[in-house]
C-alpha cells in the first residue's frame, strides 16, 4: 500500500487526481499505476486501469492482489472481476463507498484497511477539487 | 452500427480482435474505437474503452448512446455505468453473452439486435483464435 500511496502522490504532484494503485503477484510488484484522467485528458485512465495497462497482458490473475489507496468504481472493479484478480486491497472507502458490493457478489475478497494517509489525501483533493472528481465518478 | 462495424473491420485488419464501437451523441458520432489489446499489448483497450478514451473528456453521458459489434463484458459495462450511458445497442451477444444483466439491473437499456454481420465476424475469429479470445475475456 505504500507503493500505491507513492503513485497517488505521484498522480497529485502531476496536477492529477491522487489515487494510486499496485498489482501484486506473490512478494513482486508487476504494475503501477495513478488516476491520469486530467494529465491525459482521459476518463477512463482511472489508477487501476493504468495500473492493468501498465502491467501489460500477464495472462492469468489467479495469484494476483490489487492494492489502491480508494475503494474501486464499477469501471475498476469491472476490470477486476473480470480478469479473475481475488482480492483487492484498499486504502480506505470513507470518500467513496465505490463498487465494493459488487466485487463481493463475484466472490472478489475486498479489504478496507481505512488509513487514514488514504482518506486525507483524498479528502483534502474532493474538498479543493468537487468538480473534477466528480468528474472522475460520473456525477455531474 | 455500420460504424461500428467498420471499426471492428479495421482491428481485424490489423491483426486483433474484431470489436468495435462508437459512442453517438443525438446524430453526432463523438467516439470511435475498437479492440486494442493485441496491437498495443494492453489487456484494458477493448472497443468500448478505446471508445470512450477516443471521445475524450465529454462530461455528461446522459443522452449518449453506446452502439457495440458484441455484447460488453464487465470492464466495458462498468464504464457505461459508472459514466451514466443510459443506452447501449449490441450488434450481437450469442458469441459472448457479456454483462447484460449487470447493465440491466443498473437501468441500463440493452438492446441487442443480433446481426448475422456480428455474429459471424466475431465467430470466424473466436473459431481461429481461441487462446486469444480467452484471454480477451479473462478465461485463462
């Protein structure tokens, strides 16, 4: 999770929208990846999207973990179920409830560690920012 | 639909996988795409997300309509949900029926109108490239 925040604050430092995300197979990190929707002028380049792209066409993803600093929407989670990723790791669900419930009913395991680096960078960014990141959720 | 078509014609021609899809805006089409994931070695570029990527930052989907040589699968079916695509016309489902129920149960309007042009495209290609095709849709 910490490579995730890394990419989050990577995303910030960029003028973007500060979620980060890794994908890991065993004890090795094989793709990174942050929201780029404004660097990028992209909608769908959510963290985990970059973070899929990025790790290239591994093939399965029975043995993978998806770690992101916030809880995954239904595009991200659409992605995850259907790869087959098993488990996703999440830094926190307090700024958005996301598709959690939707994982779950695929049988995806879905962990909220609610850390509080997670919900403050990200709550300080919807503060400053509402328009993008709603934006970013659809919601305008 | 023909434009669609047109643009799962050319990733054919290309060497991937035959999928197209263009986004319409009233009679304006603002999106093209179609499956990337061979020509750019990435797992996410279906037609779908190539299609809105193409179409870039719009804003509001509301009256969007998605037109797709096949049926989406969750990746692309979560786009159209969590941008609010209230409409999505599929030109077949019967090589892959997709997440039609998801998009349904999310008030999603799924019409299908089962084109032998489609269909046959999609399975002369899934009968040729199976390995391919599975992994198109996380079946490894």
């Amino acid at each position: 999770m910490k490579e995730a925040l890394f990419e989050a604050a990577s995303g910030l430092a960029g003028g973007g929208i500060p979620i980060g995300a890794v994908l890991v197979r065993g004890s090795e990190v094989i793709g990174w990846g942050y929201n780029r929707q404004v660097q990028q002028n992209d909608p769908v380049l959510h963290a985990e999207i970059d973070c899929f792209r990025n790790a290239g066409r591994i093939g399965r993803y029975a043995d993978t973990v998806l770690y992101s600093t916030l809880m995954p929407c239904y595009l991200c989670a659409g992605a995850v179920v259907l790869f087959g990723v098993p488990k996703v790791v999440v830094g926190e669900s307090r700024n958005f409830a996301g598709a959690r419930d939707f994982l779950l009913e695929h049988g995806v395991e879905a962990i909220d560690l609610d850390l509080p680096e997670c919900h403050e960078m990200m709550a300080g960014f919807v503060a400053g920012h509402g328009a993008l990141w709603n934006e970013d959720i659809g919601e305008l």
